[in-house]
C-alpha cells in the first residue's frame, strides 16, 4: 500500500480527540465547511471559483466551495479519464432554526420562533442549555454587502419543559406542537432593554466581539439553536462518545482526515448540504453541483463517460445501531452493534445505493485494511430512509455504495456512537483512497 503522506501516524486517540473538536466547532453547515476548508489549505490545496475561468494543472490539489456550505475537493494524480475515487456525505444536521421575524414577547420574556430542520426528535431538545450559531448578511459602512460566521459557544437559551404537575399524562407518550411547544426563552428583559430583541442582540455580539469593525447594520441571517454542551466520552471504559450532530459529521471528519493523510490516485470529496431535507436545492445532491464540477474537468463527452465508468462513489451516512432496549426494530441477521465497524446499508427497492458488486467492494477494502463490516437491512414491515447515495449515481451513474457508521439516537440532539469506529472507517477509506486495484 501507498505510503501515507502524513507527519506522524494517526492513532484512534488522535482521530477521536480530532473528531470531537470538529463536532464541537461546526455547530452549522457553513461552520463544518469553514472548518474543512481550513484543513484542506494546510494541506495545500486551492481554491477555485466557479464564477472564474480554471486553469487546473495536470497534477494539482483544488477545492470548491457553494453557498459555503457545500464543499468539492479533489487531487489529481492522473489523467481525469482514469476516474475518481469519491466519497460523500452531508453537512446539514435537525436543528431549530429562527424565523425571519423571530421576536416573540409574552409578558417580561424574550422568546425566538423557531422552525425545526429536518426529522428532529423534539423532545430531547427541552431543558437544555442551548447557544446559537449561524452566517450573518450584513451593511457595512461603506454600503457594500457582506458576511461572516457567527457562533455564540455559550448557553444563551433553552426550552423549558411543563411541570408534571400540570401535565399528568406526560409520560404517557407526549407530541409536540411544533408552532406552540418549542420557542425557546432567550432572556428576561426590563425597561433598559425592552425594546431589544434578536437581531438587535446578535449585532450587539458581534460588536463586543469585533467580528466585524465596519458592519452598519445587519440585512439577514441563517441561524440554527444548537445544545450548548460538548461532545464527551461515555460509559465505564470510554467505549462511546455522546455528542450533538454525529449525524452526519462523523462521516464528514472521517472522511476529510482520510482523504487529506494520503496520496497516490484521482480521488474526489463532496460534503452536500441540505439531505435531512430532500436534498433538493442547488447545494444538496439532487442538484448539480457535482456534476457540473467534473464537467469541468473533462474536455469532451468520450472523456467525462470514462471518468464516470472508471470511478467510484462511497456515500458515507450513520447506521442504526441495535437498541438494548428496543431489539425488535431490527432483524437479528441485520442488527449492526456499536465499536464493530463500519456497516454496508442495503435496500431492495433503492433507497440506497449499494448493489451486491458495489458491496463485494468495500468487503475487499475492509479485508484489505484487515477491518470489521456489518450488513443493514430494515425490517420489511418498517420504513427505510435514504441517503444522497441513490440521489447522486442516478445523476451522474457512478458505481456507488451506501455505508456509514452505527449510531444511536439517530436525530437526537445528542446522539451517541462507538469510540473504536471511526478508526475502524478510517483505516478502510486509507486503502480506498491509495490502492489502485481493489
């Protein structure tokens, strides 16, 4: 195998104390992004506009970013017809995002309408200590129009639960109105600052921060509440890590690592935002973002068909890991277990990618790196979800799998997964991304 172009060896200890500090410092889309592309420059890659005319050179590291929270990066090492090895996942997590128009003031208390991103489950999000995070578009002085990246990294917030006293039938199974139940309490206000409310707050942080020495005022803002506590190690012996938005920057930080640690073939990275929701947007993976970039690549049609024929796509999203307490939702045949290794998610009627070729694949690759695998498949009387693996090789016809680590809590704002199994990944993905034959 190819040797790794790394300073030192990384280690499951490295890769976890990474991991977490990724986890605790992308609290949104754009800040997994502005975190990614921070380590795809120390590693010397450039960046290109799409809005610019590319000079790629023949053997060169480059990346492109959209909307700032969709991500392509890719080193050649080969004529482009050879194909690429790529790897993608999301950078998007269930959230509550604030409203345009978000103040909401019941007697001497701040609230923030709030509208929940994809498939939360809302009622792990109560009686927490929440900050807020998210891209800010502003005037600045000089009437030009401008952003930046804001994140709060403090409990600013937080939704409290009703009494028991007064819901008696709470542990009997509670739902959630969505409009009533989950504006959070953001301050209590008097006559010096009654008349305060969000935007007024966020351009007051920004200030005492310095963020942004020429803002005039702000015109709009992307911002998400998110658990204000740290990702942490769990369990007797550390066996697993609890943490706010495994799902999907795991897959994210693995993949990045891997990617950047070693060298020797073509091979591709897309990070997309926007698949908890559909997917459907000019940023997610129904849209044309990478297609449009390898069309670039290419010179002629014959070209781009090779690369398509000669690549390959490992879409990276977490696994339901079997639940102790819920082991009926799971065949016993197909019932992943945490810190066992990365899991192959299969799915007769396409909701994934995987096919029994594209399996037999990433079978070899965790083989070759001498790596445990696991199978998925829902029970046939459940729902199955989907991942942008099916979405991105029905528009461009990659050769794809559909893998990804076994969690708990899937949605949760805290979800919880092994301490050995991004290693586990990560040694998989470094053949992947140096072995020409596989």
């Amino acid at each position: 195998m190819a040797k790794k172009n790394i300073e030192k060896e990384t280690t499951q200890q490295s890769l976890n104390k990474s991991l977490m500090n990724y986890l605790d410092n992308s609290p949104t889309a754009y800040h997994a992004v502005a975190n990614a592309e921070e380590m795809l420059i120390e590693k010397g890659y450039k960046e290109l506009c799409e809005g610019d005319k590319w000079k790629v050179a023949a053997k060169g590291k480059y990346y492109i970013k959209r909307n700032n929270s969709s991500l392509i990066a890719f080193n050649l090492s080969g004529p482009v017809s050879q194909g690429f090895r790529m790897y993608g996942a999301h950078t998007d997590s269930p959230c509550l995002k604030v409203k345009p128009n978000s103040d909401r003031r019941f007697r001497n208390y701040l609230q923030v309408a709030v509208e929940p991103y994809g498939g939360s489950l809302l009622s792990t999000w109560f009686d927490r200590g929440l900050s807020l995070a998210g891209r800010v578009n502003y005037l600045t002085k000089k009437g030009e129009r401008a952003q930046l990246l804001i994140d709060f990294k403090r409990p600013v917030a937080f939704i409290p639960n009703l009494a028991i006293h007064l819901d008696r039938q709470a542990n009997d199974g509670k739902s959630y109105n969505k409009q009533r139940d989950l504006p959070p309490v953001l301050m209590q206000f008097d006559n010096s600052n009654k008349e305060m409310g969000l935007k007024d707050l966020v351009q007051s942080e920004i200030e005492k921060r310095d963020l942004a020495p020429n803002l005039e005022r702000i015109l709009d803002f992307d911002l998400s509440f998110y658990d204000a506590q740290e990702a942490e190690f769990v369990g007797w012996n550390e066996e697993f890590i609890l943490s706010s938005r495994i799902d999907n920057l795991l897959s994210c930080h693995v993949g990045l690592m891997s990617f950047l640690e070693t060298d020797g073939i073509n091979k591709l990275l897309i990070f997309n935002d926007h698949e908890e929701c559909g997917s459907t947007s000019h940023v997610g993976a129904d849209g044309p973002f990478l297609e449009s970039v390898l069309k670039r690549l290419t010179k002629e049609e014959e070209e781009y068909a090779r690369m398509i024929f000669n690549s390959f796509f490992i879409s990276a999203d977490n696994a339901h890991g079997i639940h102790p307490n819920f082991s009926d939702r799971h065949e016993d045949n197909h019932a992943p277990l945490l810190n066992v290794g990365p899991v192959i998610k299969i799915n007769t009627n396409q909701r994934y990618s995987t096919t029994d070729e594209t399996a037999a694949i990433f079978i070899r690759l965790c083989q070759m790196s001498e790596v445990p695998y696991q199978k998925f498949v829902a029970r046939s009387d459940l729902g199955c979800g989907s991942t942008i693996g099916p979405i991105t090789t029905s528009r461009i016809g990659v050769r794809a799998v559909d893998i990804g680590l076994p969690t708990w809590a899937m949605h949760s704002i805290r979800e919880s997964m092994g301490s050995k199994d991004a290693f586990y990944l990560y040694k998989a993905l470094e053949v992947y991304f140096t072995e020409k034959e596989i």
